[in-house]
C-alpha cells in the first residue's frame, strides 16, 4: 500500500476523479449565481481546506528562504489557474457538463505541448499518438451532431 501511495499514478487517478466531482458539482453549483462568485467561493474552499491540512500535518512553518524565482512561477500558476478556474464556471454555467469538461482537458494536449516546446520534455511516438487521441477524443465528445 505504501508504494501505491508513493507512486505519480496514485495521485493522477485521484486527481481526475476529483476533477470529475468537482464538474458535477460546479455544474449544480453555478446555476443560480454568477460565475465568478462561483469561482471565489470555490476558492476561498480551497484555501480553507489547505490551511487545514497544512496545519494538521505539521507543514505550516517556514520552510527557509524561498527563491525569487519560486514566487514568480507559483504566483504566474495561481493566476494562471484562476483564470482557468473562471472560464471554467462560465463555460459550465452556459453548456453541458459532458461536453465542457472535455474540452477543458484539452490542457493535456497543450501541456505536452508546452512541456515539449518550453520545458524541452521527449514523449516517444506511442506518447504523441495518445495525445492527438486525447485531443480528437475531446473534440468528437464536444461535437454535438
């Protein structure tokens, strides 16, 4: 069980099943108020909940001096996921979930992308085909026809 829990693959299938609740939820969510709202009491959640669990394992302390070019990345990924975070409930608020969520996981496609081009990150040949799978699978899922 440690190993599970110790492996990349453990927490990515968690991740996309709460990805998955967290569509359904902000479907229901968003309809009787405004996106953004939407999007702040979501946030103001998540921040709740990670203080709690900062302070409940012990890692709320100082962790020494942080790089300048840390807080850059971090805050450039904060803003980056807000404004995710508020296309997003919009998208929710005016279409279906089933065929929201799927476009919105086009970022896998432009996160392989973005690791190849900025990060210089290999994927071999099967990996790149799962990609454009992932991106055609998203768009046929869009698609209403």
């Amino acid at each position: 069980m440690a190993a599970l829990v110790g492996s990349w693959q453990f927490w990515a299938v968690l991740a996309a099943c709460f990805a998955a609740l967290t569509a359904l939820f902000a479907k229901v969510g968003v309809q009787a108020i405004d996106p953004d709202l939407a999007t702040f009491i979501r946030t103001l959640v998540v921040v709740a909940a990670l203080a709690g669990i900062l302070a409940a394992t012990g890692k709320w302390r100082h962790q020494g001096a942080i790089p300048g070019s840390t807080w850059l990345f971090l805050v450039l990924s904060g803003l980056a996921t807000g404004a995710s975070w508020i296309c997003y409930f919009r998208a929710l608020q005016l279409g279906e979930v089933g065929r929201v969520a799927p476009i919105d996981k086009l970022s896998v496609v432009l996160v392989a992308l973005f690791g190849a081009l900025f990060l210089g990150e290999r994927l071999s040949a099967a990996n790149w085909a799962g990609v454009m799978l992932i991106g055609a699978g998203a768009l046929l899922v869009a698609y209403r026809g």
